[in-house]
C-alpha cells in the first residue's frame, strides 16, 4: 500500500467510526482509533522514509529505533488503550478522549 492507500484507510475508518457512540461502543471506538494510528504511522514512514511500515506488532519499536520516540510512546499508549478495553473490562473513563488525543499527536507527525 502506498501513502495516499493509507491515507483513504483513514478516511474510511474515520467515517466508520463517527457513527460509534464512544461511551457505549468504547471497544469499536479505540480498535477504530488504533487502525487509524497504525495507517498514519505508515503514512508517515512513507513521507519520511520512502517505505511501508504496515504492521502494528513492533511498529513502536521500529519508530523508537528510527528515532521517532514520542511518538512510539504515544503509539505503545494507544496499543495500551486498545487492549485493556478489548481484553478487560477496564472502565471506560477518558478512553476516547485520550485515544483521540494520541491519534492526533500521531497524525500531526505524520504530516508533519
């Protein structure tokens, strides 16, 4: 996949996750926001790099070992998010707002 690819994987998985109800459909809603983090950090390895970088298990120690250390953290918090509310019953609290706050620190880098 090419970097405009992942960027309309975004787009879509943006759209489909608009239609959730981050409350009540938490798991959906930061599975949605992981695959949205997962593309935007490929789109960036492909505007930085020139290279695809698709798969999320040790995308963030592949950016770690590029240099890119915020943003491997925010990426390991969002893989942290993902799995206490898909394995656990971890309340729900800030997750959406944080899944989204880490989002957009990823996107911003990826554009950058």
């Amino acid at each position: 996949m090419n970097q405009a690819g992942h960027r309309q994987a975004i787009e879509q998985l943006c759209a489909s996750r608009a239609a959730l109800d981050p409350g009540r459909d938490i798991r959906l809603y930061v599975e949605a926001t992981h695959g949205m983090a997962i593309h935007a950090v490929a789109a960036g390895f492909w505007r930085r790099h020139g290279v695809d970088v698709d798969q999320h298990q040790g995308m963030a120690r592949r950016l770690r070992e590029t240099g890119y250390h915020q943003i491997a953290e925010a990426f390991a918090d969002l893989e942290r998010i993902r799995t206490g509310r898909w394995y656990g019953g971890q309340g729900n609290g800030d997750a959406a707002y944080r899944a989204d706050q880490l989002l957009a620190q990823i996107e911003t880098w990826s554009l950058g």
